[in-house]
C-alpha cells in the first residue's frame, strides 16, 4: 500500500468512528446515518483494492482516479442534501398543521 492510501484508509477509519459515536451519543439518527455509514466503508474499500475503481475511472474517460471519486463524492453530498431537503419540508409541513390544529382547539376552548 502507498502512503496516500494508508492516509485514506485511517482518515475514513476515523470518520467512521466519529460517525458511530454521533449515534451511539444519540446525536445522528440510524436513518440519517446510513448514508453517511457507507462512505468511510467505500473509502476505505478503494484505499485497499484501488484497481477495479481506476479501471471504471478510466472506462469512464477519467485520466485520474482522484478526479473520479471527486465527482462521485460531490455526487453523493448533493443528494444527502436533496433527502435533507425533502425530510426538512416534511418537517415543515407537520409543524404548520401541528400548529393549526392547537389554535382550532385553543379557540375551541375560549368559547
């Protein structure tokens, strides 16, 4: 193994590591989580067996594999992002009908 994939795999090690604490310390919900569970798993996945990736990089029409997982990365936060979205404005949602539903029996109440 080359230094940059050990720096890789012990920097998702600790990632995961970070990860799992967060939820063990009931800071990240498991649903929340999962996404976020699989990157480090996947980092350190490539840092161990690069070959087959760079192969689909270069498949692909990637002249460097950094490139590649760049993209990949970027990808997978901008819908992390979109599903945070959805589940804000579901919240938002519940919040809005939550608070109609306490002034109706608040007037209810008054009268």
């Amino acid at each position: 193994m080359t230094t940059l994939q050990i720096e890789m795999a012990t920097a998702a090690a600790i990632l995961l590591i970070i990860i799992i604490a967060s939820i063990v310390r009931s800071r990240l919900s498991i649903r929340n989580s999962i996404a976020w569970l699989l990157l480090p798993i996947a980092f350190i996945v490539i840092a161990i067996f690069p070959g087959p990736l760079q192969s689909f990089a270069n498949w692909l029409g990637f002249e460097q594999l950094s490139n590649f997982i760049f993209l990949v990365i970027i990808a997978l936060l901008i819908l992390i992002c979109f599903f945070l979205t959805v589940s804000n404005s579901k919240q938002q949602d519940q919040i809005t009908k939550l608070n109609q539903e306490i002034s109706i029996l608040k007037h209810r109440k008054d009268k």
